[in-house]
C-alpha cells in the first residue's frame, strides 16, 4: 500500500537558495550532504519540470499552501463542533465532508474525527511512518514520527499519556487509532468547563495541537 512520504522533502525558500536547471529554487547546504530521498526528490522534480507536467511556480505555490497550514484550521473545526450540534454531527458522521463544508481541502484522504468523553480518551498515531492530518494542523511535531512514541503508545498508551502530563482515572478507557496512508484522525477535545460564555473565535484560540492528537487534555478555565 503507498504510504504517506510528503514529511521526507525539504523545501526552503530563502534568498539565498540556489536555482536548479528548471529555475526553480532548492536548498544546496555546503555543509550537508543530500540524503538518497533528497536526491530522489530533486530529480522527480526536475523531470517532471522537463517533460512539462509541471511548472515551478506550480510547484512553488502547492509548497506555499503547504507551509500555510497550521493546527489554527484544526482547531476552528473542533470550535465548529462544540457550539454547532448540528455541524458536530456532520463531522463525526463524515469528518471528509465536514471539514470542506468549512472550506479545508481534504484531498483524497478520509479523515475521521473522534471525541473524546469523561469515559472515552482517544490517541492518534501512525505505527508505520507519520501519517497525519496535515491538511488540519500542519506538519506533525517531531516526537509523533519517533519510533519510541509509534511502538510504546500502542503498547502502554496510558503511560505514554502520564508523560505529557495527562492523567486519566482507571476506568477512562483508551482507545489508539493508527493512521494510514488513505485515512487521518482528529480528535475532538472535550470542552473544558468554565468555556460556556466564550464565543467560536475565543474557543478556538484554547484549542491546542497536542489536544488534537490526543495526547494531552484541555484545562478548565476560570
């Protein structure tokens, strides 16, 4: 099955980036060496360039959306969902449509968000590489993509969980979702208390990645 490798390119724009044969700009570090999938990735580059599939700019525009992505998207959506019952059940029904009725991108990835409950907390993570919901909170942080995070919080999610600082009692029952090369995840927090008179705009603003990915919790407000 194809799986998810777009974490593997390096794009960076600076001025002093160098021009590649096609004129379009990539990284040339004096001081390191490229790796294989750089290499690969320059030269899938410049030959889709050749044969004119693509052009740089359009390149340089879809690295551009890229870069604007950030867990803010995600977190309107789950501010959607808290004070919007009817949009909260369009999102757990079908998170794909859900997510473009606010105007996101999907792609053709099904995304599937799940809600965490006083009785259920849900964790996302991808066993094999670092699938995730870029289209919603950007690139992933770098302990998701580490080997220790994808095997222990499969294993042992609830001591996992203790090292963010997230504590659950002993009858919340955990559930890990793993993420695919077709299929994202995004949890929905559940709403802290004391958020009651906080309109969609101000509860988005307490919204955080990490709640997002399941690892941590929110805190109540005072």
């Amino acid at each position: 099955m194809p799986h998810d490798h777009e974490h593997n390119h390096i794009h960076d724009h600076s001025h002093g980036d160098q021009l590649s044969p096609s004129g379009h700009p990539y990284r040339k570090d004096q001081d390191a060496k490229l790796t294989y999938w750089q290499t690969m990735e320059i030269a899938m580059r410049e030959l889709l360039i050749e044969k004119g599939v693509v052009t740089p700019q359009e390149i340089t525009r879809t690295i551009e959306q890229m870069d604007r992505r950030s867990p803010a998207d995600g977190a309107k959506v789950v501010a959607r969902a808290w004070v919007d019952p009817g949009y909260r059940a369009r999102l757990m029904a079908d998170g794909t449509a859900a997510i473009a009725e606010m105007g996101f991108d999907p792609g053709a990835l099904r995304l599937i968000a799940v809600e965490n409950t006083d009785q259920i907390h849900n964790v996302v993570v991808c066993t094999l590489c670092s699938c995730y919901p870029r289209n919603l909170l950007g690139l992933p942080p770098d302990w998701y993509k580490q080997r220790a995070y994808r095997s222990r919080v499969v294993k042992t999610p609830r001591a996992v969980l203790r090292e963010f600082g997230t504590e659950l009692a002993d009858n919340v029952q955990i559930r890990v979702h793993d993420s695919t090369a077709d299929m994202r995840y995004l949890v929905v927090p559940a709403r802290p208390k004391g958020t009651e008179k906080l309109d969609e705009t101000d509860l988005a603003a307490l919204i955080t990645r990490d709640s997002m990915i399941g690892v941590t919790r929110l805190a109540p407000q005072k």
